[in-house]
C-alpha cells in the first residue's frame, strides 16, 4: 500500500511487491551506471570478453573510488570534496610510477614542478605532427615527422610517447632552475 496524490488529496493505492523493491534498490544499479559513464575506460568491441573485460576495470574503479571517498571524508573546512576524477588521475599517476615497463616514460627525475602537473595523455582530434620530433629533426622511415595522438595538455604541444616527452620536460625543468 502506497499513498499517491489525487484530485482530494493522498489516496491509498496498491502496488505490487516488484515494483516497490525495484525504486528501493535499483537506485544502486543506476548510480553505478552514471558513475562508470564518466570517464569511460577502454572501447565498444564485437568480442564479448574484452567487452566483459572492461566492463569489470570501470565497475572496479567506480568502486574504488565510492569506497576512498567514504574512507576519506573531507574535513568540515575543506570545500572540495576528493572527486571521482582525482581518485581516478592520483590512482592512474600511482600505477605509472610503480609499474616497471613505464618507468622510463613516466616524468620521474622531473623538477618537482613539471612531474606534478606535466602528464602524457591523450589529445582530442586527429594526430599531429610530434613538436620535440620535428625541433630534433626526426623522420619516419618515409621522411615524414612523426605523427602522434599523445601530448601534454599543460603545455599544449603534441609530443610521441617516451623520449620525446621526457626530453621537453627536462628542457623546460633546466629553464625553470
């Protein structure tokens, strides 16, 4: 039995028992839903595992990050909630550092000024042609500059991951002492 506005006012109605528990606990489904929608992690595919695959790393972050904020509430002072986008950049910021294979692309060995801010990421639009390749005049091996979809969004410049990256920012960091 629910009550439901009518022309004279609250009026008693029946609803069935399904219908009652699916507004009671689909709330979950759904904000878990908007939640992974955010910063979508991977792409669509036609293989159903990768899709599955992927589907599990969003659900696994999107938790993580429910279950940080709830560990770490702000306190009464601080305006600025930890939001799901920090969590998600510290936690991507911790697995580069930690993981061997990106060791040497990451920007460890940086002024402590450019490794906190400067970041490889990925660039909107099509790919360019890479600003630290074509300043040191590399050539693919057709003798074009290289081309990339990666870059810094600080100093908005397109930049091949690795040496090219890395190299820039030790340029800027000598600038900076």
């Amino acid at each position: 039995m629910v009550m439901r506005r009518g022309k004279n006012g609250p009026e008693p109605m029946m609803k069935p028992d399904a219908i009652l528990f699916y507004y009671r606990y689909m709330f979950g489904v759904d904000l878990s839903d908007q939640l992974r929608s955010y910063y979508a992690v991977g792409r669509k595919s036609v293989k159903w595992w990768r899709y599955v695959l992927w589907f599990v790393v969003q659900m696994s972050l999107a938790n993580a990050s429910i279950l940080f904020k709830a560990a770490n509430r702000p306190l009464p002072g601080n305006q600025h909630p930890f939001s799901q986008l920090r969590f998600r950049l510290s936690y991507r910021r911790l697995s580069l550092a930690t993981s061997a294979g990106e060791a040497n692309h990451s920007t460890a060995g940086l002024g402590s000024s450019l490794s906190s801010d400067h970041q490889i990421s990925r660039m909107h639009g099509r790919e360019a042609v890479c600003y630290e390749g074509s300043r040191n005049k590399v050539k693919t091996p057709k003798g074009r500059p290289p081309e990339t979809c990666y870059g810094c969004l600080i100093c908005k410049s397109r930049l091949c991951k690795g040496k090219c990256f890395a190299s820039l920012h030790q340029r800027l960091a000598k600038l900076q002492s």
